[in-house]
C-alpha cells in the first residue's frame, strides 16, 4: 500500500484537481462579490484594517491545538495496539493530512492514505496503521454528527430551525452514516469480485488488502472510541473558538453559541456541498447564518475571512513541504512493513 499515494499524487491526472480548486476559487470570488455587494467595502475593510494583532495570534496557538487533537487521536489507537509513538512525530502528519485532502479533494480519503504511509515509514505495521486511521474516521463522523446535532437544537431553541436546515441535516445524517457503513462493508465483502475489479481499475490494491486484514479489536474499545471522539470534538470546538477569536480582532463579538452554530453548519454544507474544497460554499453559509442570527455583514465576512486564512490558507504552506517529504521519505527495511 505504501506506493498508492505517490501513485495519486503523481500520476492522477492533474485537471481534476485543478478543476476542483478553479471552480472554488470561482465560487470563492462570487461569494465574496455577493456580499460586498450588500455590505459597506469600506467598513469591512476598516475591520479588518484595525485587526488586534494580539488576538490573531492567539488564534493561531489555538489552531495548533487542532492539529495536536488531531495527534493525539491517532497516538492513543497506536498506544492501544501497543504501536506508540511520541506525538512531535504525529503533529506533522497531521498538517501533512490538511494538505493532502485540500489539494486532492476525496473526502478525507487522500490525507488518510498519506497518513497510513507515513505511519508505516514510521515503522508501525500496516494493517495496525489502517487499524488506527479507522478509529480516526469513525470518532471524526460521530464528533461531527454530535456537533451537528447539537447545533440544530440550539437553533431550535432560539427558534431559527427551518426547512432548509432540515433538509440539509438530513443529507448529512446520510452520508455521515453511509462512509464508516460502506468502509466496513468493503471490508467484510473486499475479497469479491466487483469489489476486486474495481479496487483494480482504481490502483489501490494494496490499500484494500490493508484495510480487509487490519484487526477490528480496537474499534470494539468502547473507552478508546470516547476518548478519540473527545479529541475530535476538541478540534470542531476549538476551530469555532479560532472565529470566536478572529471577532474579537476585528472588535465585534457576537454571541458564542451565534459563533458556534455558524461555524459547524457551514462545515456542514461545505461537505456535503458540490464543490470539494469548500471554497464559497462555506463562506456563503458562515456568512448567511451570521447576518440571519443579527452580526453585520461586514464583521461575518471579514471574521469568516480571517477564519479561513488562518485554517484553510496557512496550512498549506508548511503542508506543501511535510507532504513531500513523507512521500520521499526512505521506505522502512523490513517487508512487514
């Protein structure tokens, strides 16, 4: 499995992602445009303008909290299947991860493969690898359903609910429920023929083998799970604190549960939205929930935008370099491996 993601880094075709990134950035521009053109440029410049540095960086610690979260997620799966390793060696991955998944947009499934290649360069079993970013993606689906969940009832609450939030909600619950239930049905079924066939055409062979052999044992570790979700909820609460924060630089704060249900539903239409990356479909929400729940349009796109300098933009810059080198990084000796 270690050579798959080379191979998709590599030798994909290189239109489609940047299809992908031409349309978000489009969508990305068409959003801005939009709302600048409803709300005062100058003042949402002067927002910005006048940004306390203080609390942006602030912001930026408190990001690097989501990527330790993110390691400790996977350092507790290996502690359990006796596999440990020191989180500075698992923070990087996690970064390395962002990137992958912005610049090959598959739902996770890119920056999953190039952290199971890295753990195997770590010299972690590779069955135990995919054993551990499983863990990884059941805890982040429950999280992110929780939250979900939880943002819909204190829109209840405050009486803004509506039908298209419903709708919305309900495809999530679907394809949030539908990835771990398709992943453990290629697990329990991989070694068919239509399964085979296409794992085949698709070059990832050796990813599907992987994911056939690697133990379940840790996924039936009821403390393991909750403290895996308990750090994936960290990393949700955590970037909803980074726009808490992003406000108070630009000095207009509102609400916290307004910060927290604007940020989680936008995620929330960004993945299940038809554009990969997120670019504008985001935006457009973070902003839209915003001025629905009483903040100016010119403090939700310059918090909004500040937000995703700081979690989409910045990462990719250390990002471009860790992917690279876990790519190029010498193959473990032992075949096991």
């Amino acid at each position: 499995m270690v050579s798959v993601v080379p191979g998709l880094l590599g030798k994909a075709s290189h239109w489609r992602p940047l299809m992908f990134w031409v349309s978000g950035l489009l969508g990305f521009l068409v959003v801005v445009l939009v709302v600048l053109h409803f709300a005062s440029l100058e003042r949402m410049l002067a927002l910005v303008r006048a940004a306390r540095v203080e609390w942006l960086v602030v912001a930026l610690f408190v990001q690097a909290g989501t990527y330790i979260s993110a390691a400790l997620v996977w350092r507790q799966a290996l502690l359990r299947a006796g596999q440990a390793l020191p989180l500075r060696t698992l923070v990087p991955l996690g970064i390395a991860k962002v990137f992958a998944d912005q610049i090959l947009p598959s739902g996770g499934i890119s920056g999953t493969m190039l952290v199971v290649r890295g753990l195997a360069r770590r010299h972690v079993p590779a069955t135990i690898a995919m054993s551990a970013m499983l863990i990884g993606l059941v805890s982040y689906d429950a999280a992110y359903l929780l939250v979900v969940l939880a943002s819909a009832g204190i829109l209840a609450l405050h009486h803004r609910f509506n039908l298209p939030l419903l709708i919305g909600i309900a495809i999530f619950i679907v394809i949030t429920l539908a990835v771990p239930a398709a992943i453990f049905g290629v697990k329990r079924w991989g070694t068919r023929k239509p399964i085979t066939w296409l794992s085949k055409w698709l070059g990832v062979t050796g990813l599907l083998r992987q994911l056939i052999d690697a133990p379940t044992e840790l996924l039936r570790d009821s403390g393991l799970l909750i403290q895996t979700v308990g750090f994936q909820l960290a990393i949700f609460m955590l970037d909803a604190l980074t726009l808490w924060l992003a406000f108070n630089a630009i000095g207009e704060v509102p609400s916290a549960w307004v910060v927290f249900v604007s940020f989680i539903i936008a995620s929330m239409v960004a993945t299940i939205g038809p554009i990969p990356v997120g670019l504008g479909t985001f935006e457009a929400t973070s902003v839209g929930m915003m001025r629905l729940l009483g903040v100016s349009l010119e403090a939700a796109l310059a918090a909004t935008l500040l937000l995703r300098g700081m979690t989409f933009w910045l990462p990719m810059l250390p990002g471009i370099w860790l992917a690279r080198r876990e790519i190029r990084r010498p193959q473990p000796s032992s075949g096991k491996h």
